[in-house]
C-alpha cells in the first residue's frame, strides 16, 4: 500500500513546514521589489536622455514597471555607467583650490590688532 504525504495545517508548536517561505519571508521580498521598482523609476526620470541605451524613455518606463525584471533590466542595460573621476595630474596629489583665508592666517587683520 502506497502511503500519500498529505499537507496539513501548521503544527501546533508554531514552526514551519520546511521549504515554506513564512510572512517574514515574503514580506521582505515585496518591500526589496517595490524598493528597487521606486528607485528605479526615479533613476529613469532624472536620466538625461543622452545616457540612456537601447531604447526610448517612455518604453523604458513601461518596461520598468514589468515586476521584477523591468527594474533590472533598466539598471544593468538601460542606462550608461557614470563617467569615471579625472586622474589626477602628474605632478603628485590634488591641490585644493584657493579659498578664503581665515582671519588667522590674514597679515592684513593681524596687524590691526
């Protein structure tokens, strides 16, 4: 006689079938999808058009909206990587530019008092 596994209620003791993902689980995959929907969405609006690949703005939009690919694809695909720094010149480190001097450091203000 063959014996069927048959999916009961959870146990009394409150613990979890294992595989199940419980409503901690699930509800921290939702909130990263919505996150990273937002910040998607945000990131096409403020994306001058020049930096964007492949595609038109607006198809971009909807194609973003498409849960949970369209956030990726716009993230890895749609949109250019930002421009690296400037090396700094040869002539050893950076050098701020000049500023303000404070009354301190003022031959100036010094002298007057």
């Amino acid at each position: 006689m063959r014996s069927l596994i048959v999916a009961g209620p959870t146990p009394a003791c409150g613990c979890r079938r294992p595989g199940t993902v419980g409503g901690m689980g699930k509800a921290l995959i939702i909130v990263l999808g919505i996150t990273l929907l937002v910040y998607a969405i945000f990131d096409l609006i403020a994306t001058p058009k020049d930096r964007i690949r492949f595609l038109p703005k607006p198809l971009w939009f909807v194609i973003v909206l498409i849960a949970p690919v369209g956030p990726l694809l716009w993230l890895f695909f749609g949109r250019l990587k930002p421009a690296a720094p400037p090396k700094p010149s040869s002539g050893g480190g950076w050098t701020p530019p000049p500023g303000p001097k404070g009354p301190d450091d003022d031959p100036d203000y010094l002298r007057g008092l």
